[in-house]
C-alpha cells in the first residue's frame, strides 16, 4: 500500500470531520472511522509515517492530532 495514498484518504477523512463543532467529537470520529474501515496493515504503516515524520507527515492538523490523541486505538 502506498503511503502516500494513506495520507490522503485520512487526509479526506479529515476534511470530512473538521465541519464538526465540537473538536474532540470529530477527533474521536477520525480515529474510529480510521480503526472500523482500514485494516491493521493500513494502520500500521500511517503510524509508522507519523513516528517516521514528527512534523505531521502531510496529514491534515486534525488528522495529525487525531492520531495523537486515539493512537492507543489506532495501534
């Protein structure tokens, strides 16, 4: 799988979630979304970019954060 296309689908998801209101719903929204629909595979290597390239890896702040925030669930 090819991470750059990793960083865009969770960027698009990201974009999705940022309308919300309330941040720490949309944070949760991201990372659920991202756990229910992506295999351990994909997760896997999203974490490894975020670990790799501390300055956000080309994710979106609220996907950045959201990976911060939920890892613990992502992982």
């Amino acid at each position: 799988m090819d991470i750059q296309n990793l960083i865009r689908m969770a960027n698009r998801i990201g974009q999705f979630f940022d309308s919300y209101p309330d941040r720490a719903e949309a944070l949760e929204g991201i990372s659920s979304h991202i756990r229910k629909f992506w295999t351990p595979r994909m997760r896997r290597l999203l974490l490894e970019q975020t670990d790799a390239q501390p300055d956000g890896a080309g994710l979106l702040p609220i996907v950045a954060e959201a990976i911060q925030v939920h890892r613990d669930q992502l992982a």
